[in-house]
C-alpha cells in the first residue's frame, strides 16, 4: 500500500527577501484511500491524489478558483499573482492567508492592485490542466522581456544527463499514485547543476506557478536557471518561464507549435522527449553545448 503522506515538495534552504509577505503554512490531505476492481478481477485498496478548489481573493474581492493538491499554496498563489502581472514585486503583498476549511486564500496587499477589474476582465483560458487562466493580454507583455544571452545562460548534454538522472531518483506523489505533473527549478553553471526546487500538482502551470511563488519569496533571479518539467511545453509554459527570466525549459513530454514559436522569437531553448539519456532540442540550440555519446561499435560476425 502507498504511503498515504508523502513528501511532494523539495526546496533549498533560503531566506525570504526583505519586505516579503507573510504567509500561513496550511497544509491538507494530499493522497486519498479508494478500492478499485483490476483486470483480474481483484479488489484492492490504492491511493489517488486529492484534487481540490482553492478561490483566491485580493483584498476581499475574487479573483479566480484553482483546482489543486494543495501543495504549499501560499507559493501557488503568490506565483499565481506574479505570473499573471497582478503584482510586480513581492514587497507589494502585505500577507496569504490560506484556510482549507473554506478553501479559500485571502491576499492582502499594502495599497491595492490598480485597475484590477479592468486587468482581470479579459481571460483566455489556456491548455492548463484544470483550466489555466491567463488575464490580459500577456502576450504583448513579451515583448519587453530580456533573457541572457547564450553565451551566459547555457547548458551542456553532461548537464541534462544529471538533471534527468535527478528527476528519475525523486520520490514522487506521481509515483505513488499518478494523476500529477512536477515541475523543478534548477540552478546551472559550468559543468555543474543543481535542483532548487520541486513541486507537484494536479496541474502543470499550477507546479511552475509555486515555484515562482518560491523564486518571488526568496529574490531568486532565473538567468541562471532551468525548469523541469513533466508536462508539454505550451504557450503559457514558455510565456511563464520568459516572465521569470528562465531561458531554458526541459519536459518529459513533448512541444506544441505555439511554445516552439514564442520561444525561438524570446531565444529560449526548448528540450522536449527527454528521459534517461534521451531527449530533442527543439530551440536554442546555440544554448546548447552537445557532447554526444560515440555510436557503438559495429560487430562483424565471421560465419
């Protein structure tokens, strides 16, 4: 039986930046107990992940529900309120107060969020699992953002062989139970690399949107880092990288034409299909340093 309390988040040692909000440490039931009937017509107990409405709310007004695990939602919504462009810095938010009993997050900011009825009334809602919503027109916002260069932020092949190893030791909800996507923040340099950051949820964006919450909290700057993730690589994958000045992203899953596009126009490097020693390199390939492995040897066999 699947240990019903894992440990789904990994985060390095920091200390939160001057000015940063408080924040309460709710904390809920992640994996649920069920009896399910398999092939062979066996009953058995397994655990599935509990997926649950989380409704923000800025300064007594609503903002949008989550479905989520609930895996350090104060992050979540913190990374929520950046990555949608609510909040420009951290300091901006006074305190999150998240409460399971209601499911309910209540922000609240030093001098409110200008123009906030204006700013959420357009929504797209994105490929997110759970529905993502993306408020304004964030596209055009793009086009003011600078990532480094390649010859500052790259990564070599020896690189992303130990990020993958790193990901296929982690202890995981996903490998208890399924039905959940991760996502990891890595810091890269020289020859080496090192996860900061992992997270999981019910959703993509929500995994990457913790992590934000996380870089937000503690000042961490994305130009020398790498996300991770076990999800597709959309447009809302890519834009929210961009916004957090991460250049390189690397998914288990695959591309969509959409992230391909945003990320050539932003210089990004985009790594897609990658597991054990595998992977493609669909973008960026100037922030790529390929150390390719030789190809066997041919046999002759002599009959």
């Amino acid at each position: 039986m699947p240990e019903m309390n894992p440990t789904p988040a990994t985060a390095a040692a920091c200390t939160p930046a001057a000015g940063a909000p408080r924040l309460t440490a709710a904390r809920c039931e992640l994996l649920r107990e069920i009896t399910i009937l398999d092939q062979t017509g066996e009953r058995r107990r397994i655990a599935i992940p509990v997926e649950r409405p989380l409704t923000i709310f800025v300064d007594r007004r609503e903002l949008v529900t989550l479905m989520t695990l609930g895996v350090n939602p104060e992050l979540l919504v913190l990374g929520y309120l950046r990555n949608q462009r609510l909040v420009d810095r951290v300091e901006e938010v006074e305190s999150i107060t998240v409460d399971w009993d209601v499911g309910a997050a209540a922000v609240r900011t030093h001098e409110g969020v200008a123009d906030i009825a204006a700013r959420t009334a357009r929504r797209v809602v994105t490929t997110g699992c759970g529905q993502g919503t993306v408020f304004g027109d964030v596209l055009s916002q793009l086009a003011g953002i600078r990532l480094p260069d390649a010859a500052t932020t790259r990564l070599r092949q020896s690189m992303l062989a130990r990020m993958l190893e790193t990901m296929r030791q982690q202890e995981t909800v996903h490998r208890k139970a399924g039905s959940v996507h991760g996502c990891a923040l890595f810091r890269i340099g020289g020859a080496g690399c090192e996860m900061l950051m992992f997270v999981e949820d019910v959703g993509r964006h929500n995994a990457i949107d913790t992590i934000a919450g996380w870089m937000a909290l503690h000042g961490v700057d994305g130009g020398d880092k790498a996300f991770y993730t076990t999800g597709r690589l959309t447009s809302e994958m890519v834009m929210k990288s961009a916004q957090l000045g991460v250049p390189i992203i690397v998914s288990r899953n695959g591309v969509t034409a959409m992230g391909h596009e945003l990320a050539e126009r932003l210089g990004m490097a985009l790594f897609g299909r990658a597991a054990n020693r595998h992977f493609l390199c669909y973008t960026g390939f100037d922030r790529f340093d390929s150390e390719p492995e030789p190809p066997p040897t041919a046999v002759r066999v002599v009959v």
